[in-house]
C-alpha cells in the first residue's frame, strides 16, 4: 500500500506531523464553540402585526386575510396558518425543506409590504417579519427576587441587562415583570365636555410643547451664536402649566381637565420564583458562539455587581444550558479516556501492554483530527455532535486493531518489524478502505434527510463521516509507522523464520495462525461442524432472526411497539395555562396561584373561594426541607422531593413562538437526575393529577423535549367555514377520543365568544361632519388604551408620556355617552349622535390553516405505558366511523406529519444504504456472491437488536432505532469484509476451500473479537448510564445526556453482538455454500436423471 509504505519510510515525519494533530487538535478543541442544540434555521417565517385594543374577528378580516392573499403567489411555501386574537394577528408560513431561509424572508417582507395599503391607516407599528433560529433561543434565564419590591428589582434587572448586553456573543438581553416608570395624563371626560375639548386635542399640544428647536444661527461680529428653543420638560409637573384651548376668553390649562401622575404602566406581565415575586432576565446568543464562554462571563458581571444591591437580593438559574453542555463534554471527555482504558485492558493480555497502547493512540488521534476539522467547517459541539463522536469512539480503533495486529502476527512468524509492517498493512489496507468506506455509505443517506428533524440530525452522519475518515487516516498513516518504531513481539530463537530473505516473508505471508489454545480450538470444532450441516445451520440463523422479533412483538411489542421520540426523563416541565379570552391580568394570576398550590401539595379543594387569598397562598407556598438521593439538603415550596424550584409566569399577551412553553404557564424544575429518589415523570403524573381538578381556565401538562418541537402526539384539525359547528365537531371528537385508555389533556383551540361593546357608528351622520369609521375608532383608542404622546427624559433615561381617561372612567361605559369626537370643521360631536352603543359577544381566537378557518384537538398520551404513534392509530380508527357534515373534515397533523416523514425516508436511506454498501462490495471483491453474503449477515444480524430492545424493555423508536439500524448496517459488514477478503487470498495459496475457511476464521478471530468487543464497550456508558468521572474520581450511576441516544445505542450494540457470532460462523458458512452451490445442483440434477431413467435402463 503506497500510503502506508511511504508513512513507514518517513517515519520521522510522521511524528512531527503526529505532534502537529496533537497541538492543533488540543487548540481545535479548546477553542471550539460550545452549545446545546444544533445550529439550525427552520424553515417558518412569522409575521406578527399588533393592533391594540381590536377584537379577533376584525382582526381576521381588516389584517389576516389580506397578508394571507398575498401570501399565495410564494414559491415553496408548504403551510399557511394563522392566529387571530383581540389585539394582534400572527401569521407563520411553513416553507418547504431546503429552501433559503433568508431570500424567502425577504420575498415575505416585499409580500407584507404589498399588503400594507390594504391594512388599517391607524396602525401604530408596522407588521413585523423574522424567523426563528434554534441557537436564538435563550441560553439562560435568571430569576432575580428581592426585598425592595418591583421598582427596585426592576433597576436592579436593567442595570444587569446592560452589563450583560456588552458581552461578546450576546445577541439580546430580555427584561420582563417589574414596574415601568410612564407618565400617565389622566383626563377627566366631564372636563372635556364642559370645555368642549376632545381628548384627542391633547396629544398634539403635549407633543408639540415637549421637545427642544433649533432657531438657526445669529453672526454678531466675528462671533457665530446658536439659536435653541428649550422646550423639553425638565419634570412632570411643568405639564399641569400647558395651555390646552381658551374658553370664554380665558386660557384652559392642561391641570384643568386632567391629572399628571407620575406612576408605573399598567403591568401586562407577572413573575414568581417559589412564591415570591421576581423579575426574569433572558439571556440569547448569535449564532456560532460559545455558550459556555458567553455564561462564564455574564456570571463574573453578576457576581460583581451584587456587592451593590439590598441585602437579601437573590439571583436564581432556572434555566442553563451551560450545565447540560458541561455534562455532554465531559460524558465525551470521560467515554474517550475510558475507551482508552478499555481497549488497553483488553488488547494488555493478547498483544501486551505496549502494542495495546499502540492500538490505543488511534482515538487520540482519531478525536484531534475530527475536533480540527470539524473547527474548519464551523460546526459547534452540540449534543448531536457529542453524541455521534461517542458513537463513533467504539469504531475508531477497528481499522487500528486490524492493522496492528495483522503487523504483531507477521512479527510472531519472524518477519522483522520493517518489512512486517509495510507488508501486513498493505496486506490489509484495501479491506479496511473497503470497510470503512462501507460504513461511511451507511450514513451518507443521512446527510439527506428532509425537512427540521433532517436539519438537526443531519450532524450525526456529517461527524461520523469525519471522524471515520480521520480513524481511517490514523490507521494507515500513523498506525503503521508507530508499530515500526515501536511494536514488540516476543519470538522463539529458534523460529525458521527470522531471517529476512523474501521467500521466508512471502510464506509468512500467506501463513495462517496455529490452531492453539481452549477458544481456538472451541471455535474451530464448532466451525467445521457447521460447514457440515450448513443448511441447519442458516436454518437456524434465520430461525433466531424471527424468534428474536416475536420475542420482542410478545414481550413488547403488544403493548408499545413503536414511539417517535425516546421518553427521556426531563429536568423541566410545564403546566401550560390557557386563559378565557379577554380575562385580565389579576384571573390569569389567581389561576397561577391555584395551580402553584396545587403544585405545593395542598390538600384543600382550590376552586373553593376562600383559598382564593393571599393569606392562604404564602401559608401553602411555605419551604418545606427536603433531602436528594445522594444526602443533599434544599428548600422547596412542593412536598415532592425532585422539585427545586417553582417559577410562574402570567402573561396578557400570548406567546409570538411555537416553541417552548405558553406565555401564561408555571415552570417546575426538578433536581439532577443523580439527586432524584423518584423519576420526575412520576412526578409529572402527579402533578398533572393534581391540577386536572382545577376550573377557570384550561391547563395542560407538557415536559421539556429534547431535539425540534414536533408537536402534541395527537393533534387533529378541524376545517370548515363556520365556527360554530366546528365547536360542535370538536367536542364530540373530543368525546369520542376521551374513551381511549392512556390519553391525557384532551382539549381545543377554541375560544368561546367574550362580551364586547359594539359601537354602530351611522355612516350618513358622520359623514355630514366630515368624520369617518376611522377617525372616531381613533378618538376611542386614545380614549380607553391610550396613546404615547411623547417623551420624558430623566438622568439619561426615557419614560413615556401617556394620555388617556383615568382608570375609574375607562372602567365604565357611561363615559361612552359623554365622549366627544373632534370634527375637521372644528365643531365638537358627542359620540351619541353618530352612533348606536350595543352590547354584543364576539368570537374568541381565529385560527386559519391554508385559508380555512381550523379548530385543533389535541392530547398528550401517557408514554409511560403507551407510545404515542400506537393511541394516535387507535384514534384515526374510531374516527373512521364518525360522519362529518359536508364541508368539514379532519386531518392528523402534528407528530403525525414528523413520523409519516421520518418513517418514510428512514425506509429509503436504509435501501439506499444497503445498495451503496453492496456496489462498494461488489467494487472490491469484483464478485456478486461474496458480497451478497455479507448483506444477508446485515439482515440477520437485525434479530440482535430487536432482542436488545425485548432485554431493555425499549420500544422501537422511529428515529433512534431507525437510525440505529443503518449505523449497525454500516459496521457489521466491517469483519465480514476483512474475513472474506484473507480467506480469497488463503484459496488462492492453495488451501482447499474448508482449510481456507477454517484457517482465514482462526487467523481473524482475535482481531474481530477485538473490534466488536471495543465498539460494544464504548458504547457501553450510553445503555447503562454508567460511566467513571476522571475529574472527581468517582463512578456516575446515570447519565442525563445518554438518555435520549439510548434506544440507538441498544440496536448497535446487540446487533453487533449477534453480527460477531454471524461474521464467525454464518458467513464462513454462506461462503463455503455458495461455492459448492453449482457443484452440488449439478450432483443433484445428475442424481434425479439417473434415477428418472433407471426403470428405462432396466426395461431394454
């Protein structure tokens, strides 16, 4: 092999550049960026476009809709859908896979823009159009609570806020609770109508009196003087002075019809931390950036800026991805020196201690040289890539060990270390690109998937294609030019052939190993005994392919044959609460409150009145002292042992993101899972028990997943034209669905009509004063929300100056009667004689998917006894039965669209695979027979992992196991290869067919038996969750980051288990069989014709 004969001839070279993978790889390492998620752009736009004060029907028809038309002209768009509620509208438009994301957003942006002239005049801000990037989500989330109440901490949080901003890699601080300073005009409208004055008269002559002018310059002689009109108020009393108008020749003065207050802004939002109140600062990153580096820093800032806060001022992490990735790299950090440990223990008693090390160097430098490559292509450290380089750290000493001991075998005959080097390595060089590239054919399909999940799986096959290559590299480059400094072998003085002339090597060279010891001689008797009865033999091997499958459909498979994403155990969940439309901010926070108690444990009925107090809550929300599993002491306020904390946060205005949790929601986050004496999920289970009882508003469960939001596992749309049936539609199909075992947080999107005062305005009237639809909507938005009319500057700061009526008289509608509209001619109207004043209901929120109004259905299922995808099939059968009136219909949408995809191109890239890994075969071996031999021990080393998953009591998970399968394709046929490929070249020297097979299984059964026991041991750590921690020196019971690989790791690992005994006996087996095949069809047709003409024979 010329790599390797020129590796081996520089050997020198090769250690200087071996000590430049170690520089550059440590460097690589280091400098690497550190996140959770994968660095992924979704392929969703949103257009967002706030409205304030409007209901959701007009909504509907005045913004929605005329976005949505000119949305229909876009390439690639896959979905449409919209949400129309009091005040805003928010639009997402779903593109399809592999679109560029940012020329769609500009193409959405010119869209808006076209629809603008169609949308109202008098909106405040324009819509808004971005996208969502999974690595722009919050990095962590601090709780900061205190004694100086909100204004404090809310000074406090900004101060933070601008500390952490300045950081590098910050792309935006998020402030939300406390207290906003604003200055509140609040105009008196009995004033107004005696002054005959509209509210709307005051916001221009407060704009116009607060701002500073420049009068130009003045020359007086050689000077050059500044001419400044100082207008700005220098404090909010200079407003009472304002002249508004005159009445009856003399001035009215602002104080006249309104008071100045100086005060806060009307709170849209509240936060709590275990019952006390508290500010909440989210913290986002850009895109590429160091999540450790950027959290280190904002914590040194924090650190030293709470030497300057009040006594008792607490700052909390309720959320840090930080941790989760320390614990990912160093589960990395501790598999590799592990699997070093490992393949050194084993390799010690074969090859001794030296040549195991040898051996052993190939994940070193296999891992350094991936860690720079993967630095040069910008890709992060995410749990993704974390994961597939643990994946990959079992295989990265295959192609080594094949080398290494092929090269201590031809020292063991007496061949000098030189030229045992140069000629095992070229011996088996071909056979392990033959298998490598095999493998990295496995995984190419991968690289294609579709859509999100392709997007953040795609990482997978990318670094196991790099760090597969880089073993591949080390093994013919580095590997054998070590061994030639280096590898030692014990030989007999005696030895015929430790001289060095070219006949003793070429014999060497097609020697096989002496058939000695209790397991050579074990493994050959048990092979020669199948050659004999080859047909029992794949008879039986096909036999256990199907045992170990209804094994697997008995013990597990009735009841949870599939799921789609592993149900990991979460370290956060949510009680998502859906509020009655139009309810205010103190019942959304009582229904908080309830749920927090809930939470608590309180054994009082919660929807009974009197625990609907302050009182009663700080009584329940009380810490109570609790102890891990590992004799840690913390407070809490819930009497379940796992929870740490307890944070809520209640919202006005609802979440612009699909992602994550509701705006309106409590958040329970548990002890590591170390620490936990129960598994959160059944404390989840608990929850939920305790708050389905609660009334007032809809509450759902739902756990932080791990990878792309996929949705609820059942989530049906409704369409239709009218929202009244699909009311009706929904309930029964909630009843019908209500009725399966398992099923959990049946609800709908839909939102029940809420009270509304309509105003009639009489079109004739208003027009004969000039007045429009439009004009006097505005006069009534002043009126009752109010509007920012300018800006009061204090010690650098901007506070808004706000008019509106007082809160008394916006809380009233007699102040309906009173308001007057301006005029253009001047003259003052009551709104009385324009238009009609009626009390009415209107539709709650308005949710259009594809231009047709929707109602959704959704469930949770209980995954602890059921998968999801197995209740999402007993639902679609009920509702087979159930007929729908014309014009509406149903749809399975959610996790159901994400499987049917997943399923779909899992099934194609494992064919795909299959079919590259047999014209690689086929390339090398310039055979057809051969390499069907190694594809039949592919399909039949399947029966190994389902017997993995009967053994650990796993499901078949869509896309772990899935994935698993065509990673275990890719590395069964590995010792296939090199086997078959030693047995060809024992024929070809002359030994007969079953000397050859018998000869080439014995030679290859150490290194085999190495490679499959060093994959299975590293990936070992990932199944059981036990692994050794090299920075404490201790032994970690469970691993939170393994959770979610589990399911994969359990199919590669028993698949590999059952594919060891395949290679050593079923594969000799096929191969001796297809090579008497011919010979024995003709012995047997030979033996039929005598017999069909021996009666003839004896007639004549």
């Amino acid at each position: 092999m010329i790599v390797s004969d020129t590796a081996i001839k520089n050997r020198i070279s090769v250690l200087i550049l071996s000590l430049i993978v170690i520089l550059v790889g440590v460097y690589c390492y280091n400098d690497l960026p550190r996140e959770d998620e994968p660095d992924i752009t979704i392929p969703y736009v949103f257009v967002s476009t706030p409205y304030k004060g409007v209901s959701s029907s007009d909504i509907e028809t005045s913004i929605t809709i005329p976005i949505e038309k000119k949305m229909k002209g876009l390439e690639g768009v896959k979905k449409i859908s919209s949400s129309s509620s009091e005040g805003i509208s928010s639009i997402t438009i779903e593109f399809l896979p592999g679109i560029d994301i940012d020329e769609v957003l500009q193409k959405v942006k010119d869209k808006v823009d076209e629809a603008k002239r169609d949308l109202p005049q008098d909106l405040e801000d324009d819509p808004a159009v971005f996208e969502i990037n999974l690595s722009e989500m919050p990095i962590i989330v601090y709780s900061l609570t205190g004694p100086g109440g909100l204004p404090g901490l809310k000074e406090i949080a900004d101060d933070i806020e601008e500390d952490i901003e300045s950081v590098p890699g910050v792309l935006e601080v998020d402030v939300t609770g406390g207290l906003e300073r604003e200055i509140i005009i609040e105009v008196d409208p009995d004033k107004l109508a005696y002054y005959n004055i509209p509210i709307t008269a005051l916001s221009g002559i407060v704009r116009n009196e607060n701002s500073n002018t420049s009068g130009g310059a003045i020359t007086l002689g050689e000077g050059r003087y500044q001419v400044r009109v100082p207008g700005e108020f220098d404090s909010p009393n200079e407003i009472f002075g304002l002249v508004v108008s005159s009445f009856q020749g003399k001035p009215v003065y602002l104080k006249d019809l309104a008071t100045v207050v100086d005060s806060f802004k009307e709170e849209t939002s509240k936060s709590r931390l275990n019952g006390r109140e508290s500010i909440n600062i989210y913290v986002k990153k850009r895109t590429g950036e160091n999540v450790i580096e950027i959290i280190e820093k904002a914590d040194v800032l924090i650190e030293h800026a709470k030497k300057t806060w009040p006594k008792g001022t607490n700052i909390t992490k309720l959320m840090d991805k930080s941790k989760d990735i320390r614990m990912m790299v160093h589960d990395l950090e501790n598999n590799i020196l592990t699997g070093l440990l490992l393949v050194v223990g084993v390799l010690l008693f074969s090859m001794g201690l030296r040549n195991a090390l040898l051996v052993g160097v190939a994940i070193p430098f296999s891992m350094l040289i991936s860690f720079s490559i993967l630095y040069v292509l910008g890709i992060t450290l995410n749990n993704v890539v974390l994961f597939s380089l643990t994946l990959a750290l079992g295989m990265l000493v295959d192609n080594a060990i094949v080398i290494v001991e092929n090269i201590y075998r031809f020292m063991e005959q007496g061949v000098p270390r030189m030229r045992a080097a140069k000629l095992a390595s070229s011996e088996v060089a071909y056979p392990i690109i033959g298998s490598t590239f095999t493998t990295l054919a496995a995984f190419c399909p991968l690289m294609f998937w579709p859509g999100v999940m392709g997007d953040f799986m795609a990482y997978l096959p990318i670094t196991l294609i790099i760090t597969l290559s880089s073993s591949l590299f080390v093994a013919l480059v580095i590997n054998p030019a070590l061994c030639s400094f280096f590898l030692k072998v014990k030989v007999k003085k005696s030895s015929p052939l430790l001289n060095n002339n070219t006949e003793s090597i070429q014999i060497s060279k097609q020697k096989p190993v002496q058939i000695k010891g209790t397991i050579l001689k074990f493994y050959t008797k048990a092979l020669k005994w199948s050659l004999n009865n080859r047909f029992k033999v794949i008879l039986i091997s096909c036999f256990m392919l199907i045992l170990f499958f209804e094994i697997w459909l008995l013990v597990i498979g009735l009841e949870k044959p599939i799921e789609f994403f592993p149900n990991i155990d979460p370290r956060l969940m949510y009680v998502n609460i859906e509020p009655p439309e139009g309810s205010d901010l103190e019942y959304r926070n009582r229904i908080a409150r309830k749920i927090e108690m809930a939470v608590c444990g309180t054994k009082e009925n919660l929807n009974d009145m009197k625990t609907d107090t302050l009182e009663f809550y700080e009584k329940v929300i009380n810490a109570k002292k609790h102890k891990t599993a590992r004799g840690r002491e913390f407070y809490s306020p819930s009497d379940l042992g796992n929870v740490e904390h307890m944070y809520s946060a209640v919202n006005l205005r609802a979440s612009l993101s699909e992602f994550g949790p509701k705006a309106n929601h409590i958040g329970v986050q548990f002890v590591d899972l170390e620490d936990r004496l129960r598994s959160s999920n059944q404390s989840i289970s608990s929850i939920r028990d305790r708050v389905k009882k609660l009334t007032g508003a809809k509450i759902v469960v739902a756990k932080a997943e791990q990878g792309p939001n996929t949705g609820a596992p059942i989530n049906i749309e409704i369409s239709g034209d009218k929202f009244s049936e699909l009311e009706q539609i929904s309930k029964k199909v909630q009843a019908i669905i209500s009725e399966l075992p398992y099923i959990e947080d049946v609800r709908d999107d839909y939102m029940d009509a809420i009270p509304s005062i309509q105003i009639d305005i009489d079109r004739q009237k208003a027009a004969l004063f000039g007045l429009s639809t439009n004009s006097i909507g505005y006069a009534l938005k002043v009126a009752y929300n109010g509007v920012e009319v300018s800006t009061y500057r204090e010690s650098g700061d901007d506070y808004d100056i706000t008019v509106k009526l007082s809160k008394k008289d916006r809380n009233v509608t007699d102040v309906l009667h009173e308001l007057m509209i301006p005029a253009p001619s001047g003259q003052i109207v009551p709104l009385t004689t324009l238009a009609k004043i009626k009390y009415t209901g209107t539709i709650g929120d308005i949710t259009r998917i594809n231009h047709e109004r929707v109602v959704t259905v959704m469930a949770n299922v209980d995954e602890d006894n059921i998968p999801g995808p197995v209740l999402r099939e007993q639902a679609e059968e009920l509702l087979k039965e159930f007929n729908f009136p014309e014009g509406y219909r149903i749809k399975f949408t959610g996790e159901k669209e994400f499987q049917q995809e997943a399923e779909g191109f899992l099934q194609k890239a494992f064919m795909i695979a299959v079919l590259l890994i047999f014209l690689i075969l086929v390339t090398l071996f310039n055979s057809v027979s051969q390499p069907l031999i190694i594809i039949t021990s592919v399909f039949l080393s399947l029966g190994g992992a389902f017997l993995g998953l009967t053994i650990m009591k796993f499901p078949f998970g869509i896309i772990m196991s899935g994935v698993g399968i065509i990673s275990l394709a890719g590395v069964v046929v590995n010792n296939a290869i090199v086997l078959i490929d030693y047995t060809n070249k024992l024929k070809e020297g002359g030994l007969k067919l079953n000397d050859a097979i018998i000869s080439a299984g014995a030679t290859r059964l150490r290194p085999v038996m190495l490679t499959a026991i060093t994959t299975v041991l590293g990936l070992l750590p990932m199944v059981t969750g036990i692994s050794f921690d090299f920075r404490s020196f201790s032994i970690s019971l469970v691993s939170e980051s393994s959770q979610f690989w589990q399911s994969m790791a359990i199919v590669v690992i028993f698949g590999l288990l059952v594919a060891t005994f395949l290679t050593l006996v079923i594969v000799p087996t096929l191969y001796s069989l297809m090579h008497t095949f011919p010979n024995d069809v003709r012995k047997y047709f030979e033996k039929l014709k005598k017999i069909y003409w021996k009666p003839v024979n004896q007639y004549l």
